[in-house]
C-alpha cells in the first residue's frame, strides 16, 4: 500500500502544482491553459480550495512570464474512484496460488526436457566410461544452476517493466530513460504519467548521462537496438513453433518401444493430433488453461523427483560426486570435439527458461522464483540424476533413457501424464509468443491484428486468434517434414540461445543506464552469463545444415516483417508532420473553417501528437459542411504497462475560442485493455473536455485577477528568483528529479502562499464565456457524434532507390491492407463515420 499512497499523493500534487514553459511558441511540451484572445474574460466562481490549488501555478507562471500562445493542457481527467490500474498488495495465498499456476504455464517446456536431454546428448558421444556420464551430467546440472536459476531468477526477473517481462518490455524500459524509439511522438507531459516511474540519471554518473546522451544521438545505435530487440522477439515466436514439436513428438515417441507396430509415421499422426487439439483450446485462456495443466504438472514434477530418487537409491547413488565441476573438465578432455557438439543437447535441458521472463505479465516475480525454486529447480536435478544412475548400469538404454528408467509397472501411467506434460510443455512459448507480438503492436512494430483478452483480473493473459492458427499450420509442417525429434532439437537450441543472448544485451544495457549498477558487477554480467551462451552458441551453430536452418528462417521472417512495418509507419508519421496544416491557414479560414459549421462533435482519429493533420483540409474539401466543436484524437501508446484511468486524457485547444476546436491525446501502455466501447469512451472524453474548458476559466480568471495585485506584495523565495533568471531550466521537471520531498514543499507553499489572492478572485461572477462555451457542447453532444477516420497511404518517390520502393510501395502497402482496420482498430462504431483517403510521398 505504501507505493500506492506513493503514486496516488504525486499525482495529488502535481494537479496542485502545475508549472509552464516559457519563451515563445513551442510545441515542445504540454502545459495548462488554452489559446486565448487579448482580453481577459471576467472573474469565475471559486472556493477556498479552489483558490489554493490554482495559485501555485499562477505563483510560477508569473515568475516565469511564458507566452500563452499554442500552450497545452497537462492535466489528465480526474474520475473518481478510478484507480484499478494501480499496483495492490498481493496476498501470501494469492502469490502461493499464481506460483502453481506457472506449473501449468510457465515451467511445462524446461519440465518436459528430461524426455530428450541425455538421449540427445549420447548420440553425439558415445558412453565408455563413467566420465562420459558424469561430465554430460555435471554439464547438465551447472547449466540449470548458472542459467536458469542465477540468471532469470535473481537478475533479469528484477529487470521487469512494472511487472511486465519480454525483450520489449526492456526495450520500453531502455526507451523511458533514453530518446531512443524510432517514432518521435514522445511528450515531456507523458513522463508525468505515475506509473511512468522515471528516475533520471544524477548529475554525479557520468557513465549513465554518456550512455543515454550517445544512444540518443547516434540513430544508428537506435537500429541497431531496434534490430535487435526485433531479432529477439523473432526468436520467441520461433520458439513458439518449435517447442510445441519437440515436446509432444518426444511424448509420443515412447509408445515406438512398447507398442508393436507403432512406427514413426504413427508417431507423427498422432502428435498432429495432439497438436491440433492443444491449439484449439487456446481460445478459453491462460487462467482456464493453466488452472487445467497445473495439476498435471505438479503431478508430472512430482513423478519426475519420484523416479529419480528411486533410479540413486537402486542403481547408483554415487552420481552425485557429479556436483564436482571437474568432471566438465575430464568430459571435454576425453571427447574433445564431440563434447563440443554434445553442448547442442545439453542446452536442451533450460528450454523455456525464457519463457520464466516473458510469460512474466501473466502473472508475478515471486511467484514465478517459489515455483522454480522450490519445485521446478529440484525435481530436475533428481530426475537427470536418476537417469544418470541408471545408465551407469545400462548404458545401452541412452536412446530412450527416460522410458526405460521408469519402473516397468509404472510406465502407463507415467506415458499418460508425460504427454500431458508435453502438451502443457507448448502452453508456455504459446503464452510468451501472445505477450510479445502484443507488446510489439503496441510500440508500433507488428501489424495490428485482434487481442482477446481472456480474463478480467490479470491484464496480461491474452488471446491473438491469427498467431495461434498461425503457430498451429507451422507446428504441423515442422512435425511433417522433419519427423525426427533430433533434428528438431538442432533448430530448437539456436532459437534458445539466441533469444539469451540478446537478453543479456539488454539487461546489461538496463543495468549501465538505469539501475547505474557498478562498473565492475554490470561488466560481470555479460562476461559471465553471455561466454556461457557463446559457447552454447557455437555448438548449436554447427548444426544450421542439421536442422538449424529452420529457426534462422523464421526469425528472418519476422524480422523482415517487424522491420518494414516500423520502417513504413516511422515514414508516415515523418509524413504527417511535414505537411500538417500551419496555423495561419487556419487563422485565414475564420471561425466557420470556410464552410458551414452544423451542430455535433465530429471526432478526428490521427497519429499527430502536434498540430492539425492536412486530412482535416481534405475533410473540409469533401464535405459541404463541417460540425460545430471538432475535436482532433490521437490513440498514443507510450512505453509502460499501464495509464492509471485518472491519467488517460489530455487536452489542449486548437485556434481561438470562437472556433471550438481542441486537441486529444488518449495515452495507453502496451498492457492496457482498449475494451470500452464508443459510448464509455465518449463519455470519458467529454467530462474530460468539460473539465478543461472549467480549469482553463478558472486560470484566466485568477491571472487576471493576480495581475492587479502589487507583485512585491507576493512572497517568492529566492529560489524563485534564481531560477527565473536561468533560461532553460522548466520548473516541471524539477520534482522529477529532486523526488517526493521536492514536491511536498512546492504543494505547501502554494497553499501558504493562497492567503494572499485577492478579494476579486472570489467574486461570486459566473463566467458567461465559460456558460456559453459549455452549453454549445452540451447542443453538440445532444446532435450525437460523427467519426473522421484516415486512410494514409505511403508511397515512395519516383527517384527513390529500388529497396526502398519495393519496402514501401509492396512489402508495407501489402501488410496494411491485411492488418487491422482502422475502424476496428480504433474502437469506433461502424455507424456515424466518415472516411477519406490521402496518399504520402516519401
């Protein structure tokens, strides 16, 4: 509750304290008020608190003298009560409950892995002596101890984006700190935003203010990070091909040894089947289908630990010496380079290890480190240890270690929960591969395609109906063709290991720029957690013509794709700001924009975050008449999880009053859940806008009325004064940096200094201008709502190089065309809407 309070009292302030940018027209930030004529409006009706909480920001703005002209309104809509999105405390119970969930979830894919670890690893060396078996399984060991477990588990968990894991919730993370997202519709006013959490680099670390001011400046950097931040999330979504294959195939396999007749084209009809089934249950969500697989998994883990305490205690117990590293040693000086290769199926072991980071959203850090610590991690050891036990007696039985480890009287039951267990096994790279294609629509790098979101409690377990089909065709071709689950183990640990690899990049990165770790500890990190993935790297490189081809080909894929769609959209939005319509055109037009202005609110849909999109001219062309109060929205995702409600909207007005145009940004991050329809979202526009027009009257009137007071009768401190003097410095972003403390000070002053507003700002005068602009908008929602939606093509110049016109003109025209449209996109009804096309040369 603490950090709630927290959030909840820096927003309280903020409102109270609102500060502005001086010196000329700039559309560089967002600060409170509207464009208004040369004469003040008269007096409004105030209260005491009132009084209070508008008297700071006057207190500044007078000490700042900032030009009211094209100003901004930073203030986000208030709605009582509306406080869902904000963190809560999580019961015991509740984190205990989540941490079986992941069973079901998150942990499938590393618990299924026993089934092909050592089977894999012995047909690359042969068994000879107990060195073999004891340096495959001291291998073994170290690699869930050193990756999994140290790694994930007590390091890049922490690195999460307010709950939220995946490579692009590090990238959203990184692009908080650093100006370093490709689309330039970043706003000082979003860093305002509680949940933004921003904590810019003291003055004092060097190394993080160079680190940000070169990432900032260098835009090849800024690709380079993009790429691979792309390249990762390619992976993933590999992963999420391959994992479901070589989970059931190795499953299903077992029955070749026990059922006469059984041969490998039964065994890939029936993982086909198995494959389409588990696909098909996707659509009731993460909740249902881990709360199903949970307790088959636990099951599973349980078997797992069960017969491998049974195989040490009958066969030989002495494997455990493999806990002595030296035994690496003596394996890779007896097999030399066969051990080297044998390194591709000891990976195979921490399977879904990215998933613990990236299924992250669905559910918590704590519960995600009690179920792998104190279920996951053990029954793994006892599992490869058992089955090290018994081949040390039966070293002939590597090629289907684990079925005939399993007591003879067991292996019914045992075959029905490892299938199971191999579906369950797929269940945790499909989740991962819903949250990263999720994440990367929101940050405007996949095509927009529909999200179901299948539970109303947790935000993060969603539903994308084109990638699940998607995975599934892929998953059946992978089975069909290759029909082997050793060359399917080649694909699979280079899609694996990659994926680690650019995490601890970009954990690295996180821990230079933002956590400012010290030198030494963040250089430990990637020298090593990253020389381990290099050489795993290497080893499962040379098996690219083995199988290995199949990955690169799918994250090339996605690459490509990810890439041209944020290439294309970059190109747009530049697009749209170079040709937005000049203010003076407006001017000249006159209030009746050159037609004839009926009652209504027509809302405008664009991506401009600045300034009147040159489709409005084209809306004015077109139409013979154009409603009474325009109101311009641009749906804005910034880099967080998640927008408090309370803090969605943000306003400005467009020209003068008498033109009864503004300007809206609705803000939501990458979590949010766009679920309301057109008329919830109507209405929270509308009370929005009603309380602009209320707190922009009420700021007229006390500047006007503060104006007529002798300003040596003010008490500014002397900080005041010296800030004043100093060009450049913007009071906003001083509780940004200075914290809580800061801000609780300025709060105080403002309602010490409150004692001094004159007697006329409490005049009990009600605004006419305020009255009659609220009543025109009350006529214009009672005349109902038209919807102005875009459609913006990009084409390239003549003169443009080939590459660039067939990125453009083919590869991206082709993806918008079957992407989400607009309308279904933007959550508009399909009644009351306008549409027009324009086409941007680039």
């Amino acid at each position: 509750m603490e950090e709630e309070d927290r959030i909840e009292e820096r927003s309280s302030v903020r409102l109270r304290g609102r500060t502005f940018s001086g010196g000329g027209v700039s559309e560089s930030r967002w600060v409170d008020g509207s464009e208004v004529d040369s004469e003040s409006p008269p007096l409004s009706l105030f209260d005491d608190n009132e009084a209070k909480e508008g008297y700071g920001s006057l207190r500044r703005r007078l000490v700042k003298k900032p030009k009211r002209v094209d100003s901004f309104d930073v203030e986000a809509m208030e709605i009582a009560g509306a406080h869902g999105h904000h963190p809560k405390d999580i019961s015991t119970w509740h984190t205990l409950a989540l941490a079986f969930q992941t069973l079901g979830v998150v942990y499938g894919d590393m618990g299924t892995s026993p089934l092909y670890v050592f089977s894999d690893v012995f047909s690359k060396v042969k068994i000879e002596s107990e060195v073999d078996i004891l340096g495959a399984l001291s291998l073994v060991m170290y690699t869930i101890a050193l990756l999994p477990l140290v790694k994930y588990v007590f390091v890049v968990l922490k690195a999460n984006d307010n709950g939220e894991g995946g490579t692009f919730a590090l990238y959203s993370l990184i692009c908080r700190y650093a100006k370093v997202n490709m689309l330039p519709n970043r706003q000082p006013a979003d860093e305002q935003i509680s949940s933004f959490r921003l904590k810019l680099p003291t003055p004092e670390l060097e190394r993080a203010l160079s680190i940000k001011e070169t990432l900032e400046r260098r835009s090849s950097l800024k690709t380079l990070l993009l790429l691979l931040v792309l390249m990762g999330t390619s992976m993933v979504i590999g992963d999420g091909i391959l994992t479901p294959a070589i989970s059931v195939m190795s499953a299903v396999s077992g029955l070749q040894g026990a059922v006469k007749g059984f041969d490998t084209s039964a065994v890939v009809v029936f993982s086909i089947v198995i494959l389409v089934a588990l696909f098909s249950i996707q659509q009731f969500g993460t909740s249902k289908v881990g709360f199903s697989f949970a307790p088959a998994l636990a099951l599973w883990f349980f078997s797992l630990g069960s017969i491998g305490i049974y195989n040490l205690v009958k066969y030989d117990i002495t494997v455990i010496k493999a806990v002595n590293p030296a035994y690496i040693y003596f394996f890779f000086k007896k097999n030399s380079k066969d051990a080297w290769s044998a390194l591709g199926g000891c990976i195979l072991c921490i399977t879904g290890a990215e998933a613990m980071f990236a299924d992250l959203g669905h559910f918590s850090v704590p519960a995600i480190q009690i179920a792998f610590t104190f279920v996951v991690f053990p029954c793994l050891l006892l599992a490869y240890m058992g089955q090290a036990a018994y081949l040390m007696k039966y070293p002939e039985s590597s090629d289907r270690i684990f079925y005939d480890s399993v007591p003879e009287s067991l292996f019914w039951p045992v075959f029905v929960i490892a299938t199971l267990a191999a579906m369950i096994a797929s269940q945790a790279m499909i989740s991962a591969t819903f949250s990263c294609v999720k994440q990367a629509m929101a940050l405007g790098c996949f095509p927009r395609m529909k999200i179901i979101h299948t539970s109303r409690k947790l935000m993060g377990q969603i539903y994308i109906p084109v990638i699940n089909w998607f995975l599934m065709i892929m998953c059946v071709v992978v089975v069909s063709i290759f029909r082997s689950t050793t060359d399917i183990a080649n694909a699979y640990g280079i899609a694996e290991v990659g994926v680690m690899l650019v995490t601890t990049t970009l954990v690295t990165l996180v821990m230079l720029l933002i956590w400012q770790t010290n030198l030494f500890m963040a250089l430990c990190f990637p020298l090593v957690f990253g020389s381990i993935e290099l050489i795993y790297f290497s080893a499962v490189l040379s098996k690219v013509l083995e199988g290995g081809w199949l990955p690169l080909v799918f994250a090339s894929f996605f690459l490509s794709v990810m890439y041209v769609w944020n290439y294309g959209s970059v190109l747009k939005y530049q697009s749209e700001i170079r040709e937005k319509i000049s203010m003076d055109f407006m001017l000249e037009l006159g209030s009746t924009l050159g037609t004839v202005r009926t009652p209504g609110i027509g809302l405008l849909y664009n991506e401009l975050v600045h300034g009147i999109p040159s489709i409005f001219g084209q809306f004015l062309l077109s139409l013979p008449a154009i409603h009474s109060t325009i109101v311009f929205v641009c749906i804005k995702y910034v880099p967080i999880p998640v927008v408090p409600q309370e803090e969605r909207f943000l306003f400005r007005r467009v020209c003068p009053k008498d033109y009864h145009m503004f300007q809206c940004i609705a803000r939501y991050g990458y979590k949010d859940i766009r679920k309301e329809d057109h008329h919830a979202f109507e209405q929270l526009l509308v009370q929005s806008l009603e309380n602009f027009l209320r707190k922009e009257a009420q700021e007229l009137a006390l500047e006007s009325g503060l104006h007529e007071m002798d300003l040596d009768s003010v008490s500014v401190s002397s900080r005041d004064y010296r800030t004043r003097d100093v060009p450049g410095i913007e009071e906003l972003e001083v509780p940004l940096m200075l914290g809580t403390r800061s801000e609780e000070a300025e709060a105080s002053n403002s309602e010490a200094a409150s004692a001094a507003l004159p007697s006329s700002i409490m005049s009990s005068e009600i605004d006419p201008s305020l009255e009659y602009e609220l009543s025109a908008l009350r006529e214009a929602i009672d005349s109902g709502f038209t919807y102005f939606l875009a459609h913006g093509d990009v084409r390239a110049k003549k003169n443009s190089f080939f590459l660039k016109k067939l990125v453009i003109n083919y590869l991206y025209a082709f993806l918008r065309r079957n992407c989400r449209a607009g309308a279904a996109n933007m959550s508009v009804p399909h009644m009351n809407i306008l549409q027009v096309g324009m086409t941007y040369m680039v």
